[in-house]
C-alpha cells in the first residue's frame, strides 16, 4: 500500500510543478519551483480548518477559523499559477473559492461529525493534502499545456497511471480513503488535461496556433505594431516589424540584407542600431507569421520609418500554411 501511495504522489508532484508537456530547451514555461510542495504542504494543513465548527465539541471561538481557509486557498492558488495570470486577481480570487469549496466538501464527506478534530487530525490532513494538490495540479497542466497533442499524449500517460492503481488497489484489497482519494486526484488531473488539449486541438488543426495562451519561453506576450521580434519566416529566422495582430497569426514585414527593386524599404545602422546589428532592407510585402514563430522581442521600430510603412503600398498578405498534427506535437522543423 505505501509503495502505490509514493507512485501517485510522486506523480501527481511531478503534475503539480510541470513546467508544461513536453517542452524542448529554449521554448520552456518556468517551472512552479522547488519551495512549492513545501507550501502546498504547509497550507493544505489551515484550508481544511473552515470545517473545525463543524465537527463535535466545537467552541464559538473556533468560527473565526473559518477565515482561514479562504486565505491560504489564495495563496496556493497564487504561488502555483504561472507568472502572467497573478495580476489577474478575480481569476485568482475565483480558483481558490472553488478550492475552498472542494476541500471542505471532500472533508465532510470523508470525516465524521461525531468526532472532534484533534481525534481525527491525520486524516483530515491527509485528506486535505490530496484535495489541495490534486486540485492545484489540474490547473497547472492546463495553464501550462500550449502543445495540444503533448497534453493530450500526457493526459494518456496520466489516466493510465490511475487506472494501474484502481486495478492494484482491487487486486491487492487495498482499500483506504488516502489511496482512492489519491487515484482520484490523478484521473482528475488527466482528464483536465484530455479536455484542454482536445479542446486546443480543435481550435489549433482549425485555424492555427492561437494568440492566447502564449507560446512557452517568451516573457513578453503578445506582439504589439510596431514592435521587432526575431520570428520564422519560411524556415530562416530573421527580425520582423509587427504590422498587425489577427486571432491565429501576426502580420509581419520581413527584415533582410538582400536589396528590392521597390518593394523594400533600407534600414540604416544609423538610425537601427538598438533594433538590429547591421544595415539592412525591410520588406513590405505582408507575411502571416503563426504565433508559435515568434521567439524574442528586439525593440521597436522607430517612429519616423513606422510613419514611411503606412503611407507605403504594401502588398497583399501571403496565405498562412495550414496547421498540421506535427506543429500541434512541437515537431516542426525550426532552427535554433
């Protein structure tokens, strides 16, 4: 019974600091760190303290302990959700009252009402725990699961564990609250993972990488007119100039050292040099680059050849090529 119970939980730890499926160097989401299943640990021991009054020999006193939970839920929820969803704090708020909710209904489900809690402590921790970590967990994957086919690869790898444990937990007669709550907590973070990434497929094999979530490994998101990012253009990485944003792909103007007849614009070192390392042409003819191209931000384009682009004619944007089930696996050919 211990041996399954350090299986799943090592698996639902690996689940709960992922810094998402799949991921090559270089194209990686920060991970949730090495302090995580420390705090997540300390606080599943206040979240399921809102259910105390509840339990047999109560004191009036012990209602403000119902402030406790809501408090930590938040502060978990905070600390394990990726850097760019902190500063959305309704959503925070929202995931730790859904937390707090399911943390105190597993608990009442699971412990009894008769008992006090001091008489019960190790299992509504423990219960606690597995809750907190499972429900965490399951967030985690979804934010951090861009590839559609990695989550989905992953999701399979996660329902599977769970249902190995089902069986070893039948064939075996291990039967105990932490161990079906544990194999519970697995199939759910596998099956957010199924949804999610059925659902992104959906959208990805449709109309392409969308704008939202954004691609791992980039600090700044989304690209913004005006701005130059070293992006893949038909293969060759190369900076571009940001001429407009759509839902499933940016238009761009291509920045190369090879001179046009008409349809390139010169870019002096003069007036370039905190954007690129050389003198070179950009050129207006319009390029849908997919939001999975895109790799780092240069800087902006001055303001004066922003002002000569627009009363340029540029010429009509070259057809996006379709999504393929490689690009939905991170396996397109791109260069280092």
């Amino acid at each position: 019974m211990l041996l399954l119970i350090a299986v799943l939980g090592l698996v639902l730890l690996v689940a709960l600091v992922t810094p998402g499926p799949g991921n090559r160097a270089g194209r990686r989401y920060p991970w949730a760190g090495f302090a995580v299943p420390f705090v997540v640990l300390a606080g599943s021991v206040l979240m399921p303290l809102p259910i105390v009054p509840l339990l047999a020999g109560a004191q009036p006193w012990q209602w403000v302990l119902l402030l406790a939970g809501p408090l930590a839920a938040h502060g978990l929820a905070w600390r394990v959700s990726p850097p760019w969803w902190r500063r959305w704090h309704g959503w925070i708020a929202g995931r730790a009252a859904l937390l707090v909710f399911l943390v105190a209904g597993v608990e009442l489900t699971l412990v009894s009402r008769s008992l006090s809690a001091p008489e019960q402590a190790g299992r509504i921790w423990i219960v606690s725990l597995i809750v907190t970590a499972g429900y965490l967990a399951c967030w985690r994957v979804v934010d951090t699961g861009y590839w559609p086919l990695l989550l989905i690869r992953d999701s399979a790898f996660l329902l599977a564990v769970a249902g190995a444990g089902a069986w070893w937990q039948r064939r075996y007669d291990l039967d105990g609250p932490a161990t079906t709550l544990l194999i519970a907590a697995v199939a759910a973070v596998g099956v957010s993972a199924l949804v999610a990434g059925l659902w992104r497929l959906a959208r990805w094999m449709r109309n392409g990488p969308p704008s939202w979530p954004r691609p791992p490994g980039l600090a700044t998101w989304p690209p913004l007119p005006g701005q130059v990012w070293n992006a893949t253009v038909g293969r060759e990485d190369r900076p571009v100039v940001v001429w407009e944003l759509k839902r499933y792909c940016a238009y761009v103007l291509p920045v190369t050292s090879v001179d046009g007849p008409r349809e390139h614009l010169r870019l002096p070192l003069a007036e370039w040099h905190r954007v690129l390392s050389d003198d070179a042409w950009l050129s207006l003819q319009i390029t849908p680059v997919p939001y999975t191209g895109f790799r780092s931000v240069r800087g902006r384009c001055p303001d004066r050849f922003w002002e000569r682009m627009g009363r340029r004619a540029l010429g009509d944007p070259a057809e996006l090529e379709a999504p393929t089930l490689r690009s939905a696996a991170n396996l397109s050919q791109r260069p280092r």
